[in-house]
C-alpha cells in the first residue's frame, strides 16, 4: 500500500492545512455572496410579527393595559399581557443566575422600555401599528437609579416579589434590593498587611454600563408544529443546548420535542448568551396562534433591554514596600445587576471570576468583597466579550499597579516587572483561589518594550512635558482566566460547563463534526477543521463542521467566555484521537502489523522502518468493509471534555496617545498588542481576532456608556447616543506573540477572543492618565470622551 | 393602507412590484422579494449594514422608501459576482480576512463597490473615510482597509494591462 512518486513530509502537512495554518476561512464563500443564513434572513410560510409594547417609565405600578384599539387595527392578531401567559405560568422566567425574571411586566415595571405587552400581527408595520395604539396607564414610583444608593434604609424597594426572599439564588442578602454578597480571600491577613504597610493607595474606579451591541441584533423565530407537538425556535442563541433545557423546563414540553436552532449569528459578544422575554413571547404567541412567529429586536431595544455589561462600582487598594512590591490587594465592589438578576455566570460564581483580580502579579494576600444590587434599569450584567467579569477584575489592577507606579516614582513597566509572577512559579497558587496554568510575563513585557522602543517613548515624553505637551503611554499587562469550565465549580442551572464534539469519518475520507459551540464570527468552521486534519491527516478541505442545531449537535455549553477553543476544541482532538486509535487498530489489521510496529505519519500509519503504509482515507474505506474481529464497523466518536483547570491566556500591551491640550482630542498614536494565547490554530484568524476585540476596547475607553437620568430615561440607547467606532477613528494595530503552551489542553490552545478586549481597555486608560500624571492625576473615569478630557485640561489649566 | 405600482432593476433584473407607500426599501428588498444580502442593523441611517448602491450612489437602503427607488438601477451585494467569478472585492474580503460574523459584509462591499468606482486608488485613509457610514463590530476595520486595497490594486492592474 505504499504509493509513488511521494510527495515530502512538508508537502503532505502544507496538503492538510492543519494546525498552525493561516488558512483563508471555509465560511466566507456564502459570506461574501450575501448568502449567510442569519435569523432575520428566515421566512415561514403564515410567519406573523411581534414586536412589544415597553414601559416610558422606570419604576411605576401599571394599573391597566387597554388592547382593545390595537385589536381593531388591520393585521393585528392579538396582543398578549403578562394575564395572559399567567395561565401558562410563562408570564414569569427563571433567569440563568437563579432569580426570576418578567416576561411581560405583571402589575409593575422595573425599568424603561421594560416589555409591557407583545403584539402579534401579520408583518412588521402592522405590529408596530398596533404598539402604538395599546393605551397602558402607570401609576409611576420613586425610581432608584444609583447602585451606592440601593442599600440604604429608605431607598425604594424594587422588586416587592421577592422583598421577603432571604435568597434570590446566589446566597444570603440582606436588604430588599441586595441580589448576593461575596467574598473571597483572608480578610484578616489582607487587612494586616494593610496596617504594616509602608505603602498604601487606593482608587475608586468605576466601570461604566455599557453594552456589546452586536451588529445584528436579537431575534428568533418560533414555529409549534400542533400536530407532531415539536417546537422548533430559531435564534441568534451563543448556547442552543442551555436554551433548549431552559425553553424545557419553563414550558413544561419534552426536550425532545424542542428544537433550538442557531443559524448564522451576527456577532455576539455576550449579548446573545441570554434568554429574553422576546423568545418567550414569540413561543407562546406561536403555541397560541398555531403561526410561526417571528421577534426582531430594533437597535433600541437592544441597546436599553437586553444584556448590558459592567456597571461595576470598585475601590481598589493596594499595600506595597517602599521598592514597590506589592504586599496586599484588596476590592470592594458594588455591582450593578438592574432590576432582575439575569448575569450570566457559573452558578457558583456571583461575581464570576473577578477574584483574578491578582492579574500577573505575584501578591501574598487579597481580600475581595462583591454585593449585586437592583437597580431600575435593564438587567444584565453580561460579559461582553470577556469571561465573566475579568474585564473588570483586570481594569481594577491594571490601574491600581499605574498608580502604586506613580506613588512611589517607580517606572510603571519597572514596577510590573518587580511583581510578576516568575516563570519557574508555574503552576501557580494565587491568594484569591485560582492556580494558573503557565505564563512568561516577564519575556512578554520585554518583547514589547523592545518592539516599541519603551526607553526612548520615555525619552520624548519627558522632552514634550518640558514643552507643555501631552503624551501618554499605557501599559497592560494582563492575564486572563477563559475556558469555563471545570465541572467541579462551574455550572449552569446545574449543567456542567463541559463542551462536547461529535466526528465521523466518511467510508471516502472526508469528515463531518459536530459540536456544542456556536460561532458567531469566530471562524469555527475553519478552525476546529483545522484541529481535526492535523489530527487525522485529513485535509481541513475535506472537514465539514456544523454547530447549533441541537437536533444534530452533542449537548455544549456554547459559545462565550473564550470557551470554545479550551473547551470544544479540546473535546475535538480528543475525539480525533479516539477515531485515531481505532483507526490503528483497522490499519494493523490490513496491514498485518501488530499495533506496536505502527508509527503515525503526518496522514497516514507507517510499518516503522519500512515502505508499507496506510492512509487515512484507506483506513475509512476500511472501517466500513475490513475491520478485524470483536470491532465494531464505522470510523466515528463524540468526546465529551471536562477541562481540569481554566486556562490562562495573557499579554503585554502598549498603548501611545497624543493629546491635544486646547480641544481634548485624544490620538492613538501607536497601540502594540502581544498576545500569548498558548498554540495558535489559525493566525490570520486569531489576528482578526485581536483587531476586533482591540477596537472593541477603544470603544469602550472612549466612548461607551449607557446612562441614566435621575428619573431613570436610559440616555444613550441609538447608535446616535452610543458609541460603535467607525473606521476614520479606529486606530492600526500591531499583533505580536509569544507561545506559552497550556499544559493540561489537549494541543496546548488557550483561547483568544476576548483577550483583546480585557488587555485593550486598562492600555487606553492608562496612556490617557500617564498623559496627565506629572500633574498629580492618577486616575480619570471611563469613557474618555474628548469633552470630559478637556474638562481634565481645563480644571488643571493645561488648555490656556 | 395605499399603496403604489414601482418597477427598477435590481441586479440587472427587472422589478415590478406594488408596494406599500411606508414601507422601507430595505423591507421591500428582504421581505418582499426575498433579497436578504442587505442587512438591518439599527434602522435609523447609522450602521451601513443595508447599504445597496442606487443609480450610482450609496444608499442606506433603511433611509428611503422603496417608492422613491422606481425606475432605479439598484445593485446588491447579490449582484456583485459575474457568476461564478467573485468582484475583486469579494476576493480580497476573503483574501484579507476583512469579515468575521459578516453581518457588515454585504453593506461593506456595495459600500466600497461605490468607493472605488468614485476613487479607484484611494489611499488608506481616504478608503477609511470613505467606509466610514458603515460600522463592524467584528474586524476592527484594518483587514477591511487591506481588503479594498487589495481589490483597487487587482481592478487597476487589470486595466492596466488592456
Ligand atoms: S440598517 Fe440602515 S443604516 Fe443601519
Ligand atoms: S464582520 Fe461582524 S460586523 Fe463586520
């Protein structure tokens, strides 16, 4: 079975596009046609329309809803309210973080354009015409607004269903808006430390509510089929399978009569991880109606209802010796969860995984102290594009590191260096309860000082602040904890955070896989291709990979959290290599060898030390003709992975602004992003990667926020109001690596797309205040739009 | 509701149609007739995702109404291809990696599809300014940038050589 002329080694690996490859992307050939399949592209035949009736006040008692001239208007079906999904016990929903959530407002709303009413007509104009003329009368309350403010004695009480709950799912609170209280570290020792310290700073930092707000917005389409009793919902949903128990367990219908489908989704970033009253109401209204109906949310909706991210209130402290090594960090945090708790985090984790807010540093003791709070605004709390509140946890030291820098005069890439975490101190036991995996934080700040010439950026800066001008350069070095997770602490309304991935190998080579994730930009079809062929010796041209139908996909976890890759992909080699084993077993068996004498070939099984040879597009034709004895025909698998540990990718990033002392223009002269994501699959996507997240976190540092008024009117809910970058503004981005394997993954990948995000948004922050540092300014909140910076200029009298 | 008789061409097919005065030209295309390459992303003339090119322009396609698209020429991001033969924009989003969720994409390429017939050697910063009415989430726009430089140079080199 050997074949001539033989191509080379590097010739058959260049064949596979495996591993390693920066291979153009399998799904781009429907893409650049206009042919993706997203959720608003469906059409059913008898599709209706609905679209909500939602609240104008933030916290008022609604003491009637008048349908009856909606009714009249030409197309509209029926209106549905709260009364009448009680019946079906849908008018409420249990939240992924253990609360309740409203579906549609029973006798009260919480918050601005809370859904009121949902309006089923034949198209999208007649629904809306209908929204217009339901007549809902409120009664309006005292709103509360501030989060500092929901604890005290005579702040109003939000949610009257659950005022007497000693518990709304995430532990024991104490006051009729308190969500959970949580702590973590030696408070004792942390506030010793503290005392002896020479050395103390503290901030108050704030990371403002802002939102994902993905290009295409929320939606689904929900058709019930009477007479087989199947529900089938298509839906920009980042976890189908969650969704699918979810749907379940609120509707009462067998799981195996759902069917939850994730067409294309344009873009997520947290926002689409959730369950919305749209879905809900879109089911029922299809139940009740027997039509398919469809929910699109507009850009309003999305920007002041579902998923915002952070509203995040911090005091950070550090204690640090006189050389600047830090001896103590402690945070206390109130958090912002709006008036339903519907966070997405592993149930255990109220405050997810911000107990990494040690970041790269080697520090002794922490104590960190989170209370969630109601407010009446939208609830959420998600991670946008960011693994459950480590975007916070790494802004609050990345900060706090900045400032204990200028504290104590110590250069801020001086001073990280001091307190890394050393290499050789892998696997390492942080205070706060975490054991990271492997890093060379070291090697990767020097590359990138290197690669920026960080001595002389010094150099000028201190000519131009001679000059009166302004130059900031902000460092990041962060690290990241991705990758939820493992079983033991991670869990979803009691799923474990597995992920799972299915493989079979066609009798002609060629292989469909199937998986419990769901891209939604990140390029899995090509990717986990990638793994599988450098796996099986199969060309990644020849692999097929589906994600988010659960009728045909393993059960997953989804998309989100930098998950898929540490998770799913990890369930994708070791499935491979199941298939490899058997496929062993197949070739020693035509071949006539014994197993021992095999030894794998880049896309084939070799009799070591000789010519004869075994493809792996032989042995599938094999396994389904030619199999030995007491094995079973057929060439397929599913893995289901448990990681054993989170995984932890990092970096070094610098950031070099220019501002402008008269107008406040702030200029990203330079933005240098090295990444350590531990194996790189695929190169050119994973710099695709860095490049969105990285524009992301400009966003953010710049611009976004989603504010309240004092009455509790969301500002900033259009895209007038809310800040996405456009391309004149975005500044370049220069990628850079190093490869730090991660020891307990299957191929050593430690996932990518939310780094960016994390590491990006400190570097903004701390280029725009190391701008202002030589005035004594040590921190500047969040977003740095042009006119709060010039408001810095002009209290410092920088603009004259 | 009234509603009124309007034929175009779209894609260089003829349209006739009668459609509601109110609606949208972005509905009339993806509801009515079933062209969903033009995306809704906001609705309100902010994110480019509906972009198409009418007679000769850039068209937020959510900003107009499908009445005053009659007797247009309309192009979408369906029309783009010669067949099986890709726009050499179409190749250089897929050469440079400029999509990702490709939500964007088809309001990019008719976007930069116009761009390039007004400028067919923009610089960087003129394709940036140029692109500017249309939002991705996803790229962080440099990979965009690559891939209409990428198509400039192919269609200018093509000319080049007639
Ligand atoms: S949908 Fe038309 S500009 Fe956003
Ligand atoms: S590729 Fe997702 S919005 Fe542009």
């Amino acid at each position: 079975m050997s074949d001539a002329p033989e191509l080379t080694l590097e010739e058959r690996e260049a064949t596979i596009g495996g591993i390693g490859t920066a291979r153009k992307r399998k799904e781009d050939a429907r893409f650049i046609r206009g042919k993706g399949n997203y959720v608003d592209d469906i059409k059913l035949p008898g599709m209706l329309h609905g679209d909500f009736v939602r609240s104008s006040h933030a916290h008022a008692l609604i003491k009637s809803i008048d349908t009856e001239e909606a009714l009249k208007v030409d197309g509209v079906l029926a209106v549905i309210t709260a009364k009448d999904l009680e019946p079906l016990s849908l008018h409420w929903m249990p939240t992924l973080a253990g609360d309740m959530a409203a579906v549609l407002a029973d006798k009260k709303v919480h918050f601005q354009n809370q859904e009121v009413a949902f309006v089923v007509a034949a198209d999208r104009y007649a629904a809306a015409d209908g929204v217009q003329r339901v007549d809902v009368e409120y009664e309006e309350l005292p709103p509360l607004i501030d989060p500092k403010r929901a604890l005290d004695d005579d702040a109003p009480v939000i949610r009257d269903d659950v005022a007497e709950n000693d518990e709304v799912g995430q532990g024991s609170r104490h006051h009729p808006n308190h969500i959970f209280e949580w702590k973590v570290g030696d408070k004792e020792a942390t506030d010793a430390a503290f005392e002896t310290a020479d050395i103390r700073i503290r901030e108050e930092i704030a990371y403002p509510r802002c939102h994902p707000s993905p290009l295409e917005t929320c939606g689904c389409v929900a058709s019930m089929d009477a007479v087989n009793g199947k529900l089938t919902v298509y839906g920009t949903f980042q976890a189908p399978h969650v969704v699918r128990t979810v749907v379940s367990l609120i509707t009462g219908l067998a799981e195996s009569n759902i069917r939850i489908v994730s067409p294309d989704i344009g873009g997520g970033f947290g926002n689409k991880v959730g369950a919305y009253p749209g879905y809900v109401c879109a089911a029922a209204a299809s139940i009740v109606t027997g039509h398919p109906v469809k929910w699109i949310e507009s850009r309003i909706d999305n920007l002041s209802t579902t998923a915002f991210a952070r509203d995040y209130h911090m005091t950070g402290e550090l204690a640090a010796d006189k050389d600047g090594k830090i001896l103590a960090v402690r945070a206390n945090v109130i958090a912002d969860h709006g008036a339903f708790n519907t966070h997405a985090q592993p149930m255990k984790w109220p405050a997810g995984l911000f107990n990494i807010v040690t970041g790269s540093y080697n520090i002794p003791v922490g104590h960190v102290e989170v209370n969630g709070v109601f407010t009446n605004k939208a609830p959420g709390g998600v991670a946008y594009r960011c693994s459950f509140r480590v975007t916070e946890a790494a802004y609050l030291i990345e900060r706090l590191v900045d400032i204990l820098a200028q504290k104590t005069g110590i250069d801020k890439a001086e001073i990280r260096l001091r307190n890394f975490v050393q290499p050789e101190q892998f696997p390492y036991s942080s205070c706060l309860g975490w054991e990271y995996d492997s890093g060379d934080y070291p090697t990767a700040l020097q590359t990138a000082m290197q690669a920026v010439d960080y001595a002389g950026l010094r150099k000028e800066q201190a000519e131009k602040r001679d000059k009166g001008e302004l130059m900031g350069i902000g460092i990041s070095t962060f690290t990241e904890i991705v990758g939820a997770g493992p079983v033991r602490n991670c869990d979803i309304v009691g799923l474990g955070m597995f992920d799972s991935c299915e493989i079979r190998v066609h009798p002609t080579g060629s292989v469909i896989a199937r998986l419990g994730t769901k891209s939604q930009g990140q390029g899995h079809e090509t990717t986990f291709a990638q793994i599988i062929a450098t796996e099986l010796g199969i060309p990644s041209d020849d692999i097929t990979i589906e994600e988010g139908d659960t009728d045909t996909a393993p059960y997953g976890l989804g998309t989100y959290g930098s998950r898929s890759t540490p998770v799913a992909g990890a369930a994708t080699a070791r499935a491979a290599r199941k298939i490899k084993d058997k496929a062993k077993k197949i070739a020693a068996h035509v071949l006539e060898a014994s197993e021992d004498d095999l030894e794998w070939e880049v896309d084939r099984f070799r009799v070591a030390g000789s010519d004869i040879s075994m493809k792996m597009k032989d042995i599938a034709m094999a396994a389904y003709s030619n199999v030995p004895d007491g094995l079973e025909h057929g060439l397929e698998t599913t893995d289901y992975y448990n990681p054993p540990n989170f995984t932890y990718p990092f970096g070094a990033y610098i950031c070099v602004v220019d501002i402008d002392r008269f107008t406040g223009d702030v200029k990203v002269r330079r933005f240098y992003a090295l990444d350590d994501c531990g194996t790189r699959i695929n190169p050119m996507v994973i710099d695709g990667q860095i490049h969105g997240g990285l524009a992301e976190a400009y966003g953010i540092a710049m611009g976004q926020e989603i504010s309240y008024d004092e009455t509790g009117n969301v500002l900033g809910a259009s895209l007038m109001d809310y800040f996405l970058p456009t391309s004149v503004e975005t500044p370049e981005w220069e990628t850079d690596f190093t490869v730090t394997p991660c020891p307990h993954h299957p191929i050593g990948a430690k996932g990518i797309g939310e780094s960016p995000n994390v590491g990006g948004v400190p570097a903004f922050t701390n280029a725009i205040v190391d701008a202002f540092a030589h005035h004594g300014v040590t921190h500047m909140p969040m977003p740095h739009t042009q006119a709060k910076v010039w408001q810095t200029l002009n209290e410092l009298g920088l603009n004259k | 509701m009234p509603s009124k008789k309007i034929s175009l061409t779209i894609n260089g097919e003829a349209v006739e149609a009668d459609v509601e005065a109110r609606m949208l030209l972005i509905h009339f295309l993806r509801e009515q007739l079933n062209i969903t390459g033009p995306h809704i992303g906001c609705e309100t003339s902010h994110c480019g995702a509906c972009t198409v090119d009418l007679d000769g322009k850039s068209v937020k396609a959510c900003t107009i109404f499908a009445v005053q698209a009659d007797g247009g020429e309309l192009l979408t991001v369906e029309g783009l291809a010669n067949g099986a033969e890709l726009h050499p924009l179409q190749e250089g989003f897929f050469q440079c990696h400029g999509l990702q969720c490709s939500f964007c994409t088809p309001g990019m390429l008719t976007r930069a599809y116009r761009l390039l017939q007004d400028n067919p050697n923009p610089s960087d910063e003129e394709i940036r300014m140029g692109l500017s009415g249309n939002l991705c989430r996803c790229t962080g726009y440099q990979n965009i940038v690559k891939a209409v430089r990428y198509a400039a140079d192919k269609i200018n080199q093509a000319e080049g050589a007639n």
